[in-house]
C-alpha cells in the first residue's frame, strides 16, 4: 500500500512540474516514477488526483487528448488552447514539438 502511496505522490509532483505550454505523457510520467509499464495507473490518477494539478498538460504517447479528462477531450483542448497550445488535429497535439523532459540533476 505504501508503495501505491509513494507513486502516487512521485505522479502528482512530477506533473505539478510540467511549465505552462508543454507536454508529458502517461507513459512518460510512470518511467520517470520507476513504473514504465504503468501508463494506465498514471491516467487513474489523473482522474481521480488533485484537481489543481495541471492534468490538461498530460497527454497520450500519440499526443492525443483524453475521454476522461473532465468535459472529454472539448474541454482538454480548450485548457490546454488556454496555455497557447494548439492541436494539429482535433484532439492531437504536436507531441514532438511540445514534449517536456524534466532536467535531471547531475
């Protein structure tokens, strides 16, 4: 149970990092916490974490915006539109351009 605890705090610090303007994703978010094949677990917290994190910034490995996100994926392109970013298709964004890597200390 600590564990879950642990990872979930890990998920919900490394997003409250994520700048205005950029991306991570599902997948992206579980490696960096140590769980590379918890992409899914990652989204569960995402719909069930702290509200106030910027979960707009978090994304499908393909860039694809979120049916879970509150109001579907109208809603996550509009938070995100309200961050300056745009989608290259309906519900995709620019995955490549947008990317966050969070430094690494040396």
């Amino acid at each position: 149970m600590a564990q879950n605890f642990s990872f979930t705090t890990e998920v919900q610090a490394l997003v409250a990092q994520i700048p205005m303007g950029r991306v991570m994703t599902y997948g992206q978010i579980a490696a960096l916490c140590g769980r590379p094949r918890a992409a899914r677990i990652v989204g569960g917290i995402a719909h069930f974490g702290d509200p106030t994190l910027p979960w707009q910034r978090v994304v499908n490995k393909q860039g694809g915006l979120a049916n879970g996100y509150p109001g579907g994926k109208i809603a996550h392109r509009k938070h995100l539109e309200a961050e300056g970013v745009s989608c290259i298709d309906e519900f995709v964004v620019d995955i490549d351009t947008l990317l966050w890597w969070p430094e690494v200390a040396a």
